[in-house]
C-alpha cells in the first residue's frame, strides 16, 4: 500500500500542501480552484502541460505566471 502524497509547493506564497490526486494535472486545477492561465507547474525541472499525468509521488512547483507592458 502507497501512503505517499503528491507536495505542492507555491512559490508565491511559500506554502506547502500534500494531497492524494492521481490523473491529470487540468483535473487537480480544477479540483484546486486554480486558474490554469495564472500559473505554471513544474515536476522534475520539466514544465508540464494540463494533460499531464500525475501520480503522488509527485512534487510539484507552482509558478505565477508574470506579464507585464
């Protein structure tokens, strides 16, 4: 039995969440309540796009996405 959880860091705020989530990282933003157009998610130096699969083995970085004139 695996009772690892997936860690979510938010870099903005500096916080920390583990979670159990399996499927696909659009379904965790959802299930999060996070605009995916306001951030960018990181695992293992990689970017990651919202059909990615995720696992709890996971550790995720969340990014905020900066725009500027």
């Amino acid at each position: 039995m695996n009772l690892k959880k997936m860690e979510i860091y938010f870099t903005r705020t500096k916080d920390k969440k583990e979670i159990d989530f399996r499927g696909r990282l659009e379904e965790l933003l959802k299930k999060e309540g996070i605009n995916p157009a306001t951030i960018i998610i990181v695992r293992e130096n990689t970017v990651l796009t919202l059909d990615s699969k995720l696992s709890n083995n996971d550790r995720l970085i969340v990014l905020p996405v900066i725009s500027g004139g």
